[in-house]
C-alpha cells in the first residue's frame, strides 16, 4: 500500500474544517445578529408607544414574540457552539496527528533537543484555544458590525456618525496596544521555551550536576533565564491589563456619548426617548464587536506564531544535521510511491556522502554492494563513520549525495511502514518508553508468546532475567528506563529488536554494557536470529565479530578496507 508523506500544518487544516461548516455556522450567527436587533426595537416601542398610550395588549404580544425569539436564540447559540466545539476537537486531534506523522517522516529529530520540543508544543496547544466557540464566533459576528451601524443611522444618523467616529478611534489606540503585546508575548515565549531548555539540558545531565563544583555557575544560569522570563510575563500581563482597561473604559464612554448627543437630539425633537435607548443598546452591541476585534487577532497572532515556530523547529532538524531544502525536495522520499512488503535483502550504495555544519564529512563518497544474505562488521575509530552509514541504511537519516538502493528500489521511496516490515535497527543507546517491559517487546510487532518472541528473549538473554526474577514482562519500566541497569536496558533493546520479523538487521555496538559472558551467548546465538536474512553490525568486541563474514572497515568517512573476515582480522 502506497503512502504518501503527511504534510503539519495546523493553519491550512483550520481553513479546511472551517470550509465543511461554514453555512451552518453563517446562517445560525446571521440569524442571531439579526435578533439581536430586536430587543433595542422592543424597548424603543415600549418606551414610545406602549407606556404613553396603554396598550397592554400589544405589549403581550410583543413579549409573546421576544420570548419565541429567545427560545429560538438559545437553540441557534447552542447549536453553533456545538458546531464550533467540534470543530475545535478535530482540530486538535488533526494537529497532533499531524505532528505525530511529521516525527515520524523526518529522518532527523528538531533542534533543541526534548525540552524545546516540549516547549513549542506547550505553546501550540495552548494557543489552540483559538478555534474555540469564544474566538470563532466572535469572528463570525463582526461583520454584523455593520448591520448595527445602518439600523442605528435608521434611528438617528448624527448617533450612527459619532459611533462611527468612536470606532476609529479605538482602533487606533487598540492597534498600539496590541501591538506591543504581541511584541511582549513573542519575547516572552522564546524565553519561556530557552528556559525550559535549560532546565531540560540540566535534568537529562543530573548526575554530573550533583557530582561537580561548579554547579553555581549553572544555578546562576538558571536565576538568570527565570528573571528573564518573570519580567517579561509580568510586562505582558500589564499591557493585556491595559487593553482591558481601554475597552472598558471605552465601552463606559461610548454610552455616555451617545446619551449627552440622544438628549440633545430629543431636545431638538429629532429622536425620541425609546429611539435614545434603542441606539444606546445597538451602539454598546456594536462597539462590544470592536472591542473583541483586538481580542481575536491577538490569539490569532498567537496561534498562527507558535504553528510557525513549530514548523520551524521541525525544519531546523534537517538544517542542524545538514540537510539543505533542495536536498529534501528532491529525494525519493518525498512522495512513497513504491509499495515493498518485502525484501530480499541486496544493498546498493552508491556515492554516499554526509555532511553536518562546522564538521568534516561523516561520510565521503562511499560506494559499497551488499548481497543478501550477507552478515558484516563495520570497524573503525570514533567518528569514522559508522553509526551514520547504519542510519543512512535504517532511513533514519538522507544523504547529502547519492543513494541507497535495496533490491533495486530507492529507500526513501519505500514508505516507512512497509521498510518496518524488513528492516530492524537497534540504535547504540538503548531506547525503552515508559509502560510494562511486555509493552516495550510488542514494538516489534510479534505476538507476547509467538515462536519469534522466544527467538528474541533467548537470543539476547532477557530469558535469563525473567526466570531468574530479576525482571518480570508485567514490571514497569520507567522513563527511558532508568530503573533498570544498562545490560538490562541493552538486552531489551536487542529483545525488541529480535523480535520484529525482519531480512536486514542492523546492530549498532549491540554488546554494549554486557559482561562477557553475556557478550559470548550474544556472539553464540546471534546468527540463529539473522537466519539468511542480512546483518551489518558495528561492534569493538572480537567475540561480536565471530557472527560476522565480511568486514568493512571506515576511517574519516571513508572505506579504507572491504574483505573477508578471516583475510582482514587475520593475526600479524
């Protein structure tokens, strides 16, 4: 099944909900605005004709009719808050959705690590509030402005102008207001997600914080970025403070405008007493739309800056690892159009070469043929190569230049889902998630008590712990879990690993933090595993090296020796 890559971005899929409701939504608020118009006609007729000439009939039956009116406004308001909710539900699921889709496409993971990730989240969720009844209906009814403007000029025009005058003003004074509060809430975020960073960098390194001197200049860090933050928030709530201020203190002198030039207006016989309240009523509602203009497009600014920054930080993952825009646009992968359930396993690279920024080439034109079956060590120092060989191959990462061929068909233009169905990486760090040890097995898509599963707990020696007690498949398995020792963690990993079904198995220093023993029944039992299926390993460890057939080894990027083991690791 072909998929196709899932673009994330939250602005045009709000336009595109809005689109499936907006008749409904625009019917329901023009049939509310134009209600509202009734309660200033009511009372005017109240004040004008029913108390002066006694007709308490016509009163019933213009109470009769507001109150049909006001049933069939709550009904309407409830209907188009519903409306609105849901759209605000598919909203928010659609924006994780499409985050969660957009992780897993990129082969690089955003700058900043973790805790500016977290951050930029934070701030996008709850700028989200946005598409909700409160925002959103708020905008529907702003056009309706005007009908208030022309019924108010129906009533008495010089009112209308004044109004009209009143309105230009606020909008000048508000636009300044809002203005540097929108300045003060993009400062105050950025240095809001900087210092969550900070404290995220400071947390993920505990251990060494605890175990040195210096820990002051870090503390000082820290004073530093919260003052930041606490100034910044307190200036930010001060000008939203003061834009409350001014619409109220606007609202107050709109209505005592409008009576000052109403009783004028009676004086000179141009405007009755039920017309003044009538045009008092319509100008409150009328400048109430004015005043939540500001209101809207500042949580518009707010939503449409922190998806912005969103995007950003998910592009920067491919700047800070080196991959240009060009690069990306042109690869494969850009669209999955080739459906491959499954592999027979020949690698092709051709050219391969990977850069990052202020470093020398990982990779430097490296062209290499793998033959299915074929089990190999990658040697060589640190920064040689190796891991971003291995992540080039695992999809993880793409290429500067050149490209990766299995079976003939380009990586990047098999889509992730079917390359999981062929494909198992175990990175050098064990990664495990919070959740039962079961839980962290079923990741690979075997079934708890399949022959496949017990391939993969024998083979990496997790067997041994369940039956010796030292671990249980029900026991919990804290954030990236830390509650276990780093063999432990390492045999997990190679558990979860195993038991995915795969024809080319990738191992990054797989006996990392196993003792010998461990390393050695690793060694023994790993080709009963790989099967005739492929397997390309980096491994330090002579006794890892016994699984392997062909040795590459790597040095500044480059392949500095291909062969058979026994040609290559031969004593001197």
């Amino acid at each position: 099944m072909t998929s196709q890559k899932r673009e994330f971005s939250p602005i045009s899929g709000l336009w595109n909900l809005l689109r499936t409701q907006w008749l409904e939504v625009g019917l329901a608020s023009l049939l509310i605005n134009s209600g509202q118009i009734l309660l200033p006609l009511f009372s005017m007729l109240v004040y004008d004709k029913i108390v002066s000439n006694g007709v308490f009939e016509t009163l019933w039956a213009l109470v009769i009719g507001m109150l049909i009116f006001i049933a069939l406004d709550v009904g309407m308001r409830v209907t188009r808050n519903w409306t609105v909710e849901r759209v605000a539900a598919d909203m928010a699921r659609k924006t994780d959705e499409g985050l969660w889709h957009k992780l897993l496409a990129d082969r690089d993971m955003p700058a900043g690590g973790v805790a500016t990730f977290l951050a930029h989240y934070r701030d996008l969720t709850n700028t989200l509030n946005f598409v909700s009844s409160t925002y959103l209906l708020a905008i529907a009814d702003l056009p309706f402005y005007l009908l208030y403007m022309l019924v108010i000029g129906f009533i008495a025009w010089p009112i209308m102008i004044l109004v009209g005058v009143l309105t230009l003003v606020y909008a000048g004074i508000g636009y300044l207001v809002q203005r540097q509060t929108l300045r003060l809430n993009r400062d105050a975020e950025q240095t809001s997600t900087q210092r969550m960073a900070y404290i995220g960098e400071v947390l993920q390194g505990m251990e060494v914080v605890r175990t040195v001197p210096g820990v002051t200049g870090l503390l000082q860090g820290w004073r530093t970025q919260s003052e930041k933050v606490s100034d910044l928030e307190a200036a930010r709530r001060l000008s939203a403070s003061h834009s409350n201020t001014l619409s109220a203190g606007m609202m107050t002198f709109t209505t005592v405008a409008v009576l000052t030039l109403g009783a004028y207006l009676i004086e000179a016989r141009m405007l009755s007493v039920g017309g003044l309240i009538a045009c008092s009523l319509l100008a409150a509602r009328a400048m109430m739309l004015v005043t939540s203009l500001y209101l809207v497009l500042g949580k518009w600014e707010d939503f449409a800056r922190s998806a912005k920054r969103m995007d950003e930080l998910l592009e920067s993952g491919k700047a800070a690892h080196g991959i240009s825009h060009d690069i990306e646009q042109s690869a494969p992968h850009a669209s999955f159009n080739v459906s491959k359930p499954e592999a027979k396993g020949d690698i092709t690279l051709r050219r391969l070469t990977k850069r990052y920024p202020d470093r020398p080439a990982a990779l430097d034109n490296v062209s290499l043929t793998i033959a299915a079956g074929e089990k190999i060590g990658l040697l060589g120092r640190p920064g040689a190569g190796k891991s971003t060989l291995l992540k080039l191959i695992a999809g993880l990462s793409i290429a500067d230049e050149g490209e990766i061929l299995i079976d003939g068909y380009e990586l990047h233009a098999i889509s992730p889902e079917d390359r999981a169905r062929w494909l198992a990486y175990k990175p050098q760090e064990p990664v495990l998630f919070a959740g039962t040890l079961e839980a962290n097995l079923l990741l690979a898509g075997s079934k708890p008590r399949s022959e496949r599963m017990e391939l993969a707990l024998w083979a990496s020696g997790l067997e041994e712990e369940l039956k010796q007690g030292r671990l249980t498949l029900t026991m919990a398995i804290a954030d990236r879990g830390s509650n276990l020792s780093g063999g432990q963690r390492q045999k997990v990993a190679l558990a979860r690993a195993f038991a995915q079904p795969s024809t080319i198995l990738l191992l990054d220093e797989p006996s990392l933090g196993l003792d010998p023993e461990g390393e050695q029944l690793l060694a023994q039992r790993l080709p009963q595993v790989v099967g005739n299926g492929n397997l390309i390993m980096i491994s330090h460890s002579a006794a890892m090296m016994t699984a392997v057939q062909r040795i590459i080894a790597l040095d500044g990027g480059k392949v500095v020796a291909d062969g058979p083991k026994e040609k290559l690791l031969r004593p001197a």
